[in-house]
C-alpha cells in the first residue's frame, strides 16, 4: 500500500505538492525549528547556542574578510589609475 500523502499548497498559488504523511516541515539536520537553524546549518551534536553562535560568528567574519580582500583589490586598481593618470598629464605639460 502507498504512503499517504497530504497536498501542501504554496503561498504564491501555483500547483500543490505531495509530502509524505508524517514528514515534518522542520529542517532535517536540527532538532530546532527552520526559522532558529542558521544558513550554515546546525548540528544536533553542536545545537547549543554558544556554539552556534561561535559559528555565526566565525562566518560573518570571513564573509568581512572576503568584502575587505575584494575593497582592497579595487583600491589598488584605482590608485594605479589614478597613478597612470599622473605620469600622463606629467608627460604630456608642456615645459615652459
């Protein structure tokens, strides 16, 4: 006999879709419900909040990391730009 099944109607309308009887709208890698599960995920084993929010930390510190190494890069670009620019308008004033 096939599982039954229940439709789960999305909030935008559009076609419903069938989700076993029993399975839980819960993320399956944490017993906390999905709006407390960070977007890096939470293990049961780690589930206190000390330590999730030792890895929320962890990760929004190298996501500033990752944006300071990118500012870093188009500050060096802009100042040879404007380095290059220098050297022309040197090159090219006419010597009185």
């Amino acid at each position: 006999m096939a599982p039954a099944s229940r439709a789960i109607r999305h909030s935008r309308g559009g076609e419903p879709t069938t989700m076993p009887r029993g399975a839980s709208l819960e993320s399956p890698c944490c017993s906390l419900k999905p709006m407390f599960c960070t977007p890096w995920g939470c293990d049961s084993a780690s589930s206190d909040w000390a330590t999730m929010d030792m890895r929320m930390k962890q990760a929004k510190l190298r996501m500033l990391r990752h944006w300071l190494d990118g500012l870093d890069r188009r500050r060096a670009a802009v100042q040879a730009a404007i380095d290059t620019l220098e050297q022309q308008i040197q090159r090219d004033t006419p010597v009185s």
